[in-house]
C-alpha cells in the first residue's frame, strides 16, 4: 500500500507531500495496531492469571468440604464437578472476549488503511 508503479509518478509537490503524508499514516496505523495487539494480550494474560488464581481458591474451598471424617459425599463430589464447568465456561468466555477485541482492533485498521489508500488514489 502507498506506494506508486514505476509509470505513476506525482505529478507535483503537492501530490508527492500528499502520497508522503498517507504513506506517514499508514506506518503510524500500523505501529497503533502492533501496540493495540499487544495491550489486547497483556490484559488477557493478567486477566487470565487472575481468574486462575481465584478459580483455584474457590476450588480448594469446595475441596475441603468433600470430606468429612474420612466420608466423601456425593452432593460435594457433584457440586466439584459443576465448579470445573463453571470455571472451564469463565476461562472460555475470557478467550472469546480477547478473541473478540482483536477481531475488532484489526477490522478498525484494515478500514482506516483501506481509507488511507482510498483518499491516495483519489489525489
């Protein structure tokens, strides 16, 4: 993108200070996309770690309750079940979240690219 086939030169400065300005913005979109990108990952990394550590704290708690002078009753053994649902359904759902915020961050900058390249075949 932005840049001109050997029979297209600017025709003056003005077109060539144009083409220089879109070609400075497609690099600095693409730059806020790699930086976007990666602020996505950090917080889905931090949000996952989190999650991690409270899933886990919520699963000990249940732990404890399954046993009870040396019985293990069926209930607390369903109930530890359905917490590993529940916590496979929250770490899915963050994915699909994270998944969901790249697909957007990419599509916001393919369309200011694909503008950015529309407005410089227009000049």
């Amino acid at each position: 993108m932005g840049k001109l086939l050997p029979d297209q030169q600017p025709d003056s400065d003005t077109q060539q200070k144009i083409l220089d300005q879109q070609q400075a913005r497609a690099k600095e979109l693409e730059q806020r996309e790699k930086e976007d990108l990666a602020g996505i990952e950090a917080q889905y990394q931090t949000t996952v770690g989190e999650l991690t550590e409270s899933q886990k704290l919520e699963k000990e708690r249940a732990e404890g309750k399954v046993y009870y002078r040396g019985y293990v009753f069926k209930s607390q053994v369903d109930e530890l079940t359905r917490l590993d649902q529940t916590h496979r359904l929250e770490m899915n759902n963050l994915l699909q979240q994270k998944t969901s915020a790249i697909q957007k961050a990419q599509r916001f900058y393919e369309d200011q690219d694909y503008e950015n390249t529309r407005l410089q075949w227009r000049s």
